[in-house]
C-alpha cells in the first residue's frame, strides 16, 4: 500500500488521468445525454404526470439504475462494510427515523392546513415549505460532493493554504448558486407549486441585481485566482471540474424548467462520480464493494426499485393528494438520510482511513 501511495503523489489526479477524464470530469456527458432525451419527450406536468408518460418513465428509469444504485453505494461503503473504521462515523439508530418526516408532516399538513397547489398534488403550506427545504438540501448536497471533489484535487495538487481553498470554494458555490436562486426567481419557479420566496412584482428586478452581483462577483474572484497574489496560479484538473461543473448547472438551469427534470439531469453527473469513488475507496481497502460488481449492483438496482417504484410510479398511480404526498415524503426521507450519512463518512480532514484509502486506490499514470 506504501508504494500505491507514493504513485498517487507523484501526479495530480485522484486516480489517473484517463480515469478522472472519464469519471470525475466525463460523466458529465450522461447528463448532457439525458437532457437531450428530455428535450425531445413531451413536456409534463401535475395534469400529465401519469404512468404513462414518457418523461415519467424516463425518471423512473434514471432514479433506479443511477440515483437508487449511487444511494445504495452510500450503505455499501459504510452500514455493510466488514471493517469497523468504515464504519466508525455513521449517526446513531435515530437517524432512520428520518424517513418518518415527511409522511408525519404530509398528515399534518391535511389535518391542519388549507390546500393549494403543490407539485404533483394539494397541499398546504406545511407540506409545500418542507419540500422547498428539501430541494434546498438536495441541492447543498450536490454541490457539496462537487466541492469534495474540488478539495481532494487540492490536497492532491499540495494546495493546503486556507486562502487559496476559500478562493475555489467561493468560485464553486457563487457559480452553482446563482443558477439556482435565478431558477427560484423565475415563473417556472412559481407555477411549481412550492412556497414563492419573494413578491410576483419583486422577480424582475431581483433577477437583474442578482445577475449583476454574479458578474461582479465572479469576476474578482477570478482575478484573485489568476493574478496568483494569495496562492500560486497553476492550471490543473480541478480547473477542468470547476469549468465542467459551473457551466453544466448554468446550462441545465438555462435549458429546463421543470424541478423534477432538472433533478434527474443534475445528478446523474453526480451519480456515476459517485460510483467511482466508493469503487476507489474499496480499492483502496484491497477489496470491491459487497464483493463483486455484479452482487453491488444488483442489489443497488432493486433498492433503486423499491425507493423509486412508489416515488415515480406510486404518486403517478394515485388520486389521493394525501397519498401522493406520503409517497413524495418518504422518498425524500430515504435522500435524506443518505445526505447525512454521505456527509458523515467522507470527512477527509477526520478520518485518516478515508485518507489513506482514496490515496491507496489511486493509479500511478
């Protein structure tokens, strides 16, 4: 292991070149291809959303075979490892308990609030602010595992100054948030059923200031980062990621309008960088997840079944606002309880497993 470590020092990428060009950086061309596939399929909406439906079964495709398998990674790598370290930073029991949340407020939500227009159903304001706070964290979730990326290139570049990843962490989250916080200002935003933010007649301008504050913002940062003045300038694979990663969620947000779609196309990318690293880290360790791909994901695909078949399919199916709302909580539930498990167990800086693992699992090119 001594000498798998010494070869991943000697080259800045996290497993190789090819490897990362393809995994790390490439996947985002699958979701390039399922936004082209989206494109071209009808449009839906809460009166079109049924099991037929082309889209919908396009989501329900993409949530077992990428979303559902990469969550089931998440537990592979930690709840069903044989090695105590990996196991060491996972929440307590009370965490499943997490699943609960969003049926428990569902029924809440019917006994004590009036309803209205929500996305795929009615629902009160209960309900409709807890699925605004869980496109939230979804979001800081996704862009989260981007800056995780962005860190270990750093670590791997011998980046260690705090100015210079306060730099590239900033550059990071204004170019992925000003997308979102457009999108959560726009009249797709609105005919979305959740919670507005602000005023109807507020949009316009706050998209304007919002638009300028980027431009300005963007544009010192990058001077900071190209003038070299708080850490040296040099071109490497995270500046690759971070062109890949901005540009991709300014085009998704330019393109779609619909959240559930702009979900699925956002994360793939994520998903498929997410296989590679747990595949990496078990390497790592000397051993495959579950071992042996054809056991890990097939088991990954049958929990992506059992997750999604009732959070595409079953609210699809159903007249029920109440159960589609059950439904569409506990779906939530089970991504949340993977968000905070993904955030406990990847904490380079507290682990020196995770450590030496990912630098173990790296190739020497």
């Amino acid at each position: 292991m001594a000498t798998m470590v010494a070869a991943a020092e000697q080259h800045p990428w996290l497993i190789s070149q090819r490897h990362d060009l393809v995994w790390f950086h490439g996947s985002v061309v699958a979701g390039l291809l399922l936004l082209g596939l989206f494109v071209l399929l009808p449009p839906f909406d809460t009166a079109t959303y049924t099991v037929t439906h082309p889209a919908v079964l396009l989501l329900l495709w993409w949530g077992i075979l990428f979303d559902g398998t990469h969550v089931w990674a998440t537990y592979a790598r930690s709840y069903l490892a044989p090695d105590a370290p990996s196991r060491s930073a996972l929440p307590g029991g009370w965490s499943w308990s997490i699943l609960a949340l969003g049926p428990a407020l569902a029924l809440l939500d019917a006994a004590f609030f009036f309803p209205a227009p929500s996305q795929l159903a009615s629902a009160g304001v209960l309900f409709r602010s807890f699925l605004v706070g869980a496109y939230l964290w979804a979001y800081w979730h996704l862009v989260r595992q981007h800056y995780g990326f962005l860190m270990l290139y750093r670590r791997r570049a011998g980046e260690h100054g705090q100015a210079g990843a306060r730099l590239d962490a900033g550059l990071l989250w204004v170019g992925c948030l000003y997308p979102y916080l457009r999108f959560s200002l726009s009249d797709a935003y609105t005919a979305s059923g959740l919670i507005p933010l602000v005023p109807t007649e507020m949009l316009a301008p706050m998209r304007l200031l919002l638009g300028v504050s980027f431009v300005v913002v963007m544009v010192t940062l990058l001077g900071v980062i190209v003038s070299g003045r708080l850490e040296p300038f040099r071109l490497g694979p995270k500046h690759l990621l971070l062109t890949i990663v901005i540009g991709f969620h300014c085009l998704i947000f330019a393109v779609l309008d619909n959240l559930l779609i702009l979900t699925a196309v956002l994360t793939i990318f994520h998903n498929l960088q997410y296989h590679r690293i747990v595949w990496q880290y078990e390497q790592g360790l000397g051993r495959v997840p579950l071992g042996g791909i054809a056991r890990y994901l097939a088991l990954g695909v049958l929990f992506g079944i059992a997750w999604y078949g009732p959070r595409i399919l079953g609210v699809a199916a159903t007249e029920s606002d109440l159960l589609k709302n059950m439904l569409l909580g506990l779906g939530w539930g089970v991504a949340f309880h993977h968000y905070l498990v993904d955030g406990m167990i990847w904490r380079v800086r507290r682990s020196s497993t995770v450590v030496h693992a990912l630098d173990a699992g790296a190739l020497p090119t």
